[in-house]
C-alpha cells in the first residue's frame, strides 16, 4: 500500500512539475504571481514532493538522500516566501 501511495505521489509530483514549467507561458506565469495564485499551486507541490519522500524513507528505511531533500527544501523556502508576500 505505502508503494501504490508512493508511485501516486511522484507522478503527481512529475505532472504538478511539467504542468507548471510547460503548459504556460512566461506572462502567464508572471500574471499569476504578481495575483498571488501561485502560491496555491507551489504549496501542493511541495506538500506533494514532501509526502512521497516521507513516504520513500518509511517504506525503505534508509535516509533521504541529498539530492532529493535540497530541491524539496529549496521549493518549501520559495513556497514560504510567496506566502508571506501574499499576506
């Protein structure tokens, strides 16, 4: 069960991912921040990327390795600092 759980959080990690980098423009992407909607969708992801490395650490019981944990904690600053500007 904690594997199906894992696979469902690395492709929903993959497609919030390419949807965001792929599927919009770079006015789009500029309009949605100065409106404060990005930060909505940068929160499910890194709440997403959080759960399926939790999840990857508790099925396998070895560490995060660093490069998986360094973007995970770069993305949570960016994510906390739209917050805060949105506030």
């Amino acid at each position: 069960m904690l594997r199906l759980l894992e696979t469902a959080c690395a492709i929903a990690a993959i497609l919030l991912a390419a949807l965001l980098v792929l599927a919009t423009d770079h006015a789009t992407l500029l309009a949605t921040y100065h409106n404060g909607a990005l930060t909505r969708a940068l929160t499910l992801l890194t709440a997403v990327c959080a759960a399926w490395l939790l999840l990857r650490r508790k099925r396998t019981g070895r560490p995060v390795p660093a490069c998986l944990a360094v973007p995970l904690l770069v993305l949570g600053a960016c994510t906390l600092t739209l917050a805060a500007r949105t506030l």
